[in-house]
C-alpha cells in the first residue's frame, strides 16, 4: 500500500504544480513590467524577433529557489 499512497501524492502535487502554473499563465499578461525588466534582451529586424528575458528569468529563478528552499524545511 505505500507505493499506491506514495503515487497518490506525486499525482496531487503534479496536479498543483499545473494549476500554479496555469494560473501563472493566465495572470502573466496583466503584469506589465514581467518580461519587460532592464537586462531583458530584445532585438527586433524586418522579419524577426529575437526575445531572451535574461533579467526575468534570473528572479523567477531566485524567488523559487526560495521558495522551495523554505518548503524542505523539516
């Protein structure tokens, strides 16, 4: 029985991760400086977008470190 408990939870916590993520993907938009921060690399031709949100990418980086650094915690 524990394999099936230990299953369970791996699929509750799989189901949050995507319900997070989600709504990030739904909220994202209506935060007008995410993706647009000084670091954030555009370059913009005719025919072509190049986009790299170095900046953005190095906080969501740390704020989840953080977070999953303050979950472990036991």
């Amino acid at each position: 029985m524990d394999g099936i408990h230990f299953f369970g939870k791996i699929l509750i916590i799989f189901g949050l991760i995507c319900i997070v993520v989600g709504v990030f993907f739904v909220l994202a938009p209506k935060i007008p400086w995410l993706g647009r921060l000084p670091g954030d690399i555009m370059i913009k031709r005719e025919n072509f977008t190049f986009y790299f949100p170095l900046t953005t990418s190095i906080i969501a980086s740390v704020v989840l470190s953080v977070i999953l650094i303050l979950l472990n915690r036991k």
